[in-house]
C-alpha cells in the first residue's frame, strides 16, 4: 500500500535560555490510507512536538527542524512555504487538541467556527477556480478512458465536500463538461456558480457534522457557545470542526485527556467509526498504552524524541522488544495481579535533552545495559516487515557483546 505520510529522520531544537534542546531526534515513521496509527510515551518524549511539527505548528524561532523530511502527497512539509501550509492545515491534515476550552473561541458561536474552516478552504476564488478547472482538464486529457471515473472522484473530494449521492451526481455533470467542446471553461463556470460553497450550505454542513460526532439537538446546538457543552461533548465539538474538510490525515493529540473512563472510550469509538466512514487516517497521541490497546492497529513507542519501537499493536503488547516498551506495559494496572502486588515502575527519570547523553538515551534507566550501550546509539533492527526496534539487545552482536563483558 503507498505511504499517506512519510516522516524521514526528522531532528528539531529549540533554542532557550539556557541553550539548545534537542525535542526530537531522528524519528522516522510512516502513515498508511485509513490506519489508525498510535504513538506512545512517557510525557516530554516528543509526541505532541513531532505531531505538531508535521503541520509546522511549532513556532520558528525558538524551534528549528534541523534536518529530516516530511513527506506528503509527493511535497516536503519542511520546506512549504507558510501560504503552502495554510492550505493544508485544517483542509488536508487536521489535529485535535487536548483541551477544547482553550483550542477553541470562547466568544464565537461553535457553528460559527466550523463554517468559518469551511469557507476558507471550499470557497474557490475566480483565481484558484481557474487553477483547479486547469488540473482536472489536464488530468482528464491524459488519463486513460477506464481511469476517468477515479479521476474525477478524486478531484472532487479533495476540492468539495458533497455526501456519497450527490457526489454521484455531480460527477455525472462534470464528465458531460469534460466531454464538451470547452471543457475548462464549463468546469471553470460550474465551480462558480454552482458547486461553490456558500454560507448557508456551510451552515447545514455544520450542523450536518454536529450530528455526525452524536451531538443530540444539533440545529439548536450549532447556535451555543463552547462553554455550554460538558467535557465531552466539547471533544465532539473539536473533532467536528477538525472533519470539516474531510482531511486526509487527523492528528488526534491526546483528546481524552481530563476525561473519565466513560466519555475516553465514546470518544475514542468515534474516532475509529469516523476512520470507518471517511477513510481518513488517524495519528493518535497518547501516554497510556492501555487506551490505544483496541483501538490502534500499529503503535510507535518514543522516547527522548525517537522511535525506539514500532510495530502492530499484537507486536506491541505480546512481543515487546526495547526494555523501555516492557517498562510501559509492566506499569499498567492488572485486574488479574494479586492483592498487595505493587506496580513495576520504571527507575530514573527521562534524560535532559539540553545535554542528550552519549549512547542510547535510555541505558542509564535499563537493567539490561552494556558497556557499548553508554558509548553509542543502537541502529534499527528490522525484525519483521512491521516490527523494528533500536536497541542492542536485538543486535546481532549482542551475544558476543555481552560474553565479553562477564
């Protein structure tokens, strides 16, 4: 299956006071269409700042992405310009942020705010009419006569958002323009005159998305104010406004947050029914392996701003091979463990990423350090087409490696 997004030996520092901090450290992952992919951490392993650097989030200065690539629909991230990025972000990649109350308007009506998404990325200008009409019209000449039909589709849901039915419809329309005598002209006039978002529709499509989260009563709910909604449902209301513009990619950064066990699992059901529904892929942020463990179908494990684990979540949870992912899964609580048993905390603490440590930044935590562990960085292991780990553990040098040192 190609890749939707591809992060390549991404490295970012923040420069402060005291000096610089290395927040992330050579991560690479992938993201595949419709996967609902996790990544886990203690809090400060660079999860929400690697997330957060995808869509360029991270403000420049102080942070600086010093090396690495971002790859989407064939363009890097790191080098778009902050035009290229406005038009991706809320349209194409999408987050949800952890608090609502804060990542939302206070004084703006909750409708009020997802129309205004939808206006700005699904209301075409006579300009970018004109470009858009040009892209179809070209790719309609060149492609082959069974490949049409998938070529429209995909022009119209990356441009618009129309329901399956009308969708249907309006692509029979448009192939009658493309067969015409002047086919970017007659795209040209029905994107402004007829496909065009206006207020209205994107008031209906508000309220439309509003009942999509299971929001009750939502002709009357899209007129209140975020503060009128409990915990939960202002979650609701931040993954409306993230599925706007149907992107292709939601950054859900630990949106169950501040929630009790009740409302985290109906908001995480939701998230994998939309997954479901609209195909689009997933990258859930959280600190708690248990949460993503029915939900996640791959799971990457950071640590001091890298993956030091990634794998499927059967991997994850019955094969663990990096000590600090065994750590992660040895502190959640059992209803099986017996009474007076007492949770396997993980000793230390995180390293200081204003002065990283030689070696692998996890060694002066981990029972089963060697002397090479201090002294350098382990590689990647590929142990199966899915599963890799950095640790010298998995190395085929381990055994000898670790026969020299008794």
């Amino acid at each position: 299956m190609d890749k939707l997004l591809e992060v390549k030996n991404l490295s970012l520092a923040f420069q402060t006071a005291s000096g610089r901090l290395s927040a992330i450290n050579g991560a690479s992952f992938s993201l595949y269409p419709g996967e609902f992919f996790a990544v886990v951490g203690e809090s400060g392993s660079g999860k929400s700042v690697l997330t957060q650097s995808i869509v360029r989030l991270t403000p420049s200065p102080p942070a600086y992405i010093t090396g690495g690539e971002i790859l989407f629909e064939g363009k890097d991230l790191v080098r778009c310009t902050e035009g290229d990025m406005a038009d991706i972000r809320g349209k194409k990649i999408s987050v949800i942020f952890q608090d609502a109350m804060t990542a939302l308007n206070p004084t703006m009506k909750i409708g009020e705010q997802i129309t205004e998404v939808i206006m700005r990325h699904m209301r075409y200008g006579a300009g970018e009419a004109r470009a858009i009409a040009r892209a179809l019209t070209a790719a309609w000449s060149q492609a082959d006569p069974c490949e049409r039909d998938r070529v429209v589709t995909t022009w119209l849901m990356d441009h618009f958002r129309f329901g399956p039915e009308e969708l249907e419809r309006r692509k029979a329309s448009l192939k009658e323009l493309l067969d015409g005598k002047r086919p970017e002209q007659g795209i040209l006039s029905w994107i402004l005159n007829e496909a065009n978002v206006t207020r209205a529709i994107a008031r209906k499509t508000a309220v439309d998305l509003l009942k999509l989260v299971k929001i009750p009563d939502a002709e009357k709910r899209v007129d209140q104010y975020i503060f009128q909604f409990s915990g939960g449902m202002r979650q609701r209301v931040m993954v409306a406004v993230a599925l706007a513009c149907r992107p292709k990619i939601l950054i859900a950064d630990e949106p169950t947050t501040a929630l009790d066990v009740t409302i985290k699992n109906e908001v995480l059901d939701l998230l994998r029914e939309l997954v479901s529904q609209l195909g689009t892929s997933v990258i859930l942020i959280t600190h708690d392996l248990g949460v993503v463990a029915s939900y996640a179908g791959r799971i990457g494990v950071m640590y001091a701003g890298g993956f030091v684990e990634t794998g499927l979540s059967r991997e994850i949870f019955y094969s663990p091979r990096h000590p600090y992912t065994q750590g992660l899964l040895n502190a959640i609580p059992r209803l099986d463990s017996g009474a007076g048993n007492t949770l396997k905390a993980i000793k230390g603490s995180p390293p200081n990423l204003l002065n990283k440590p030689e070696g692998c930044p996890f060694a002066r935590r981990c029972d089963h350090r060697m002397n090479i562990c201090l002294m350098e960085s382990p590689g990647e292991t590929v142990l199966s087409e899915t599963h890799a780990v950095r640790c010298f553990l998995t190395d085929k040098r381990a055994r000898r490696l670790r026969e020299a040192e008794i």
